[in-house]
C-alpha cells in the first residue's frame, strides 16, 4: 500500500471503531457479548442446527461454539434439543425469549446504525452500498497475486 491510501484506511477504521462502539451499546441492554448476539443472529435466521454448522456460520472452531452456546442457554435464551433425523445428534435451537431478545437487538442494531448513515444525502448513502458491496465481493474473492 502507499502513502495515497492511508486517509481512506485510517478513515474506514474509525468507522469502524465507531460502529462496534454503537453494537456494543446496543447489545449493553441485554447483557450479550458480540459472539452470543451473532449466534443468536445466525439461529434467528437460519432456524435450529446442529453446534458444529453454528460455529462454520460463525467462523469460530466448535468449541468457542459451544461456549457460546453454554453462556446463552443459561439465560434460557438457547435450548438444545434431540435431532429428529440423528437420535445421537443435537440441535441448537432459540427458545421463544431467544426469538424476542435476537429480534431486539436486530432492531436496536439496525436503528443505531441506520441513524448514522441517514446523516449521508440518499445519493452518497447509495453510492457507499454499492461501494461496500464491491469491496465485500472484492474480499471474498480470490486473493490478489500481486500482493
């Protein structure tokens, strides 16, 4: 990288610090670290599952997972349950305060987000979607050869 990139990187990581700062106040009313309120995120849409396609969703290793799961299942937000299709399997799946408190904080998250970006003109906020879209394709990609 040169020297012409470093406004862009330094202003895209403040952004950055600045968004996790307002997840973190959003998730402060329910007491959930970031890793419990994407586990809870990844049940609310993808349904119940087993604990090791939990933790590929998360990107973590399935003991993290399992953490995870333990720390919301004591706050009666997780239960596991018997896998119908595999007597010796598991499944995650969110209990109804689960659903309510992963549909919370998705509100919450969303808002305070949302209050940031509608203080950008529509146009630029179009023009910002379709630039981190580019550049989130641009990351899942293959990596460049050049670097």
């Amino acid at each position: 990288m040169d020297g012409t990139d470093e406004p862009l990187v330094e202003a895209f990581w403040a952004l950055s610090r600045r968004l996790r700062h307002m997840a973190q106040e959003a998730l402060a009313e329910w007491d959930v670290t970031p890793s419990q309120a994407r586990a809870l995120a990844v049940l609310r849409r993808g349904g119940s599952q087993r604990l090791g396609e939990l933790a590929e969703h998360l990107r973590i290793v399935p003991r993290s997972a399992t953490e995870v799961v333990d720390a919301l299942a004591v706050r009666g937000l997780v239960e596991r349950k018997p896998d119908p299709a595999d007597r010796r399997a598991t499944l995650v799946a969110l209990t109804a305060h689960g659903e309510e408190v992963a549909t919370a904080i998705r509100a919450a998250r969303k808002s305070g987000a949302g209050s940031l970006f509608a203080r950008l003109p529509e146009p630029d906020r179009a023009e910002l979607a379709r630039l981190l879209a580019a550049l989130r394709a641009a990351a899942d990609g293959p990596a460049d050869p050049t670097d």
